[in-house]
C-alpha cells in the first residue's frame, strides 16, 4: 500500500498515521516530494483497513502495491531516480546524460590501470570500471588483486578525476570497497545473495546491481528491494545478459528488460554488453542497441592488450575500438533525446 498526502500536511498528522500503521504491524518508509509525502507500506498489510487510511486527515489517496517489490516500483515513485557517481563536477545515472562505465575486467597492476582510464576518459567515459575481488568459475583462474586492486583504482581516481565502480564479493568487504570506491558492484553470481544485499544496503554508496545468470527481471527487482528496505536507494540496475541454450554468445542479451524496467522501476538501469556478448566484435552492436531501447547507461570492458588480458580478454575492446565505439554511439543517443557523457572529453583532467 502507497499512501500520498495532500501537500503540507502537519508533522504531527504524519506521525500519527505512521504510529497507526506501524501498531498493525507494518514498517513505512516516507519520501518528500517538493510538497506532498508519499508513504510506503512495507511488511504485511492485510491488518490495515484501507478505508479507514483513506479517511485519515491530510491523507490524499491510497494506492495498492500489485506488484511484489514496492521500494523499487514507479508507483511509489513516479520521476526517475538520479543516482550520483561521486564525481565533483555531481554527473548523475539516471538523467538526461548517458553515463558511460568503462575498464578492465580486472585490475592487473597500476599502469594498464592507469593507461585505460586515461584512454577512456578520453573517449567520453565517464566513471572507470575495475575488479579488484574477481568472481571466477574456476579456482585457479586470477582470483583479482584483492585490496591492494582497491588501492589502484582509488590511485587511477585521482590520477584521472573518473569515479570508480568496483565489485564487492563478500559481505566483510564492504566496509573496505566503499572506502576506495564511489560505486559498489554487485555481481550477478550474488544478485540472490541476501547477505550482501544487506550489507550494501546500510551503506551510502551507489549499487550496481547486475541481474543472475537466471533471474527474472521481478527477482531482480526484488534484490533492489532488499538493499533500499535497508536504507539505501541508490541502485542501478544492470541487464548483462542471460543464460539460455543458445551457444553463439556468452549470454542472451534480454533487450526487452530495459523497457520493461524503464515502465516498472524508477531506478536508473544500464547494460553491460561485454558480458552479454562475450566477444569484443558483438559489444558496439549491442551497446547501440541498449541506447536505442531506452537504456541510461553502459558498463564496458576495456583493455589496452586484449590479448594479454587476465580475465575476459576476448570481450574486451581495446582503447581504440571504445573510442569508435563511442563516436557511433552518439546518434542512438541523440535519438533517444539524449546526449552521450561528452562532459568528461572536454574536461581534461591531469
Ligand atoms: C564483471 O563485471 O567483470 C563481472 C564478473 O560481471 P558479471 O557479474 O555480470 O558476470
Ligand atoms: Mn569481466
């Protein structure tokens, strides 16, 4: 249940609706809009009498949830969120910008690390991606560089003025990756796991959750939920292409999640073609794509040496195919009535 009041509503009428509800036995969650408040009902609701909230003064309407994520749902918040990433000139995931992520899939060591974030900060990108704690299906593939990985891209940071997006695998780690980095990648093989989501949810930082290897676009949602239920809103969601039986790509890129989750969520959603595709030739084709569908953003993999790259290297452009990347991309964006990050080309930094 969403309740919306009538504009300027007395505290201490909102107080006493919140006590009212929380009595029977469910959670709320308030939001302030320029003048009306909205509040969400979390938890079980069957005790409320929804007649009986209506009738509450000051009360403007009450909307029913039908669907199972709420936090995350547009009718609890109808304009888009805007997602900070922490950079000084306050460039935002979710506005009018196509905000453009890229980087290595890991953090090798300082100077490849230093030499992309340059190179794409060149080419339009805005933020730089990096793994330091790397998810890998075999254990004896480069498990990432760990901490001393987190130490890198805080350096590249400041050598190059792009905020960083890094994954965080363990919920130990969290406190430590939100010190070094501006944004907090959950990864696909955790979207489901409860533990982190938690974790990431009590800190101030931006998420990028990505969605499972088989989750559907509610569970993703739904793992939304649980980091904003525990106080943090700042979530960008990430279609990174699914499994299915096809063998020709890595994964399937779902196209459909992005309007389907542009016309359910108010969250900011990007995608991720590099894992979707799985080869460097299909990433432009399907970056393209994501703009044209409505997506906010992208995440890329980005390496100066494909070849030499110690994960995902044949996904990975090199500096120069981004830059033709990016160049193509503009008129999907500017079809889409919107513009490519091309704030960062100008602005040099260092
Ligand atoms: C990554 O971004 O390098 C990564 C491991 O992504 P995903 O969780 O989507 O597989
Ligand atoms: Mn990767």
């Amino acid at each position: 249940m969403i309740i919306i009041t009538e504009a300027g509503i007395p505290q201490s009428t909102l107080d006493e609706l919140r006590e009212h509800l929380e009595e029977r036995g469910v959670r709320t969650h308030v939001s302030r809009g320029t003048d009306r408040v909205v509040v969400g009902c979390i938890g079980d609701t069957s005790a409320l009498d929804a007649g009986a909230v209506r009738r509450w003064p000051g009360v403007e309407s009450v909307v029913p949830v039908r669907t199972p994520y709420r936090l995350a749902s547009r009718g609890f918040r109808a304009a888009p969120t805007l997602v900070p990433l922490g950079d000084a000139s306050g460039t935002v995931l979710g506005g009018e910008r196509v905000i453009v992520a890229a980087g290595p899939c890991s953090v090798e060591n300082a100077d490849m690390l230093i030499e992309t974030a340059r190179g794409v900060r060149e080419h339009g990108a805005a933020m730089l991606r990096g793994g330091a704690f790397k998810p890998r299906t075999s254990p004896w593939a480069f498990q990432g560089l760990g901490v001393q990985g987190l130490a890198l891209l805080a350096d590249a940071r400041a050598a190059t003025g792009l905020p960083v997006v890094t994954e965080v695998m363990d919920p130990r780690h969290v406190e430590i990756v939100a010190e070094h980095a501006d944004m907090l990648q959950v990864g696909a093989r955790n979207m489901q796991n409860y533990a982190l989501l938690a974790e990431v949810g009590r800190v101030r930082r931006p998420v990028l959750l990505k969605r499972g290897l088989s989750g559907t676009i509610v569970e993703l949602l739904l793992a939304a939920e649980h980091i904003m239920a525990r106080g943090n809103e700042m979530v960008v969601l990430c279609e990174r292409g699914i499994r299915t039986y096809e063998t020709a790509t890595r994964n399937t890129l779902d196209i459909a999640a992005i309007p389907v989750l542009k016309r359910e969520t108010h969250l900011p959603v990007i995608v991720d073609p590099s894992h979707a595709a799985g080869r460097a030739d299909l990433v432009a084709p399907l970056a393209f794509a994501a703009i044209a569908a409505g997506a906010d953003g992208l995440i890329v993999e980005v390496h100066p040496r494909p070849g030499e790259a110690l994960s995902d290297g044949d996904q990975s452009l090199t500096i120069e195919a981004f830059g033709e990347m990016m160049r193509a991309l503009e008129p999907f964006a500017a079809a889409r009535g919107r513009t490519l990050s091309a704030g960062a080309r100008s602005a040099k930094v260092a």
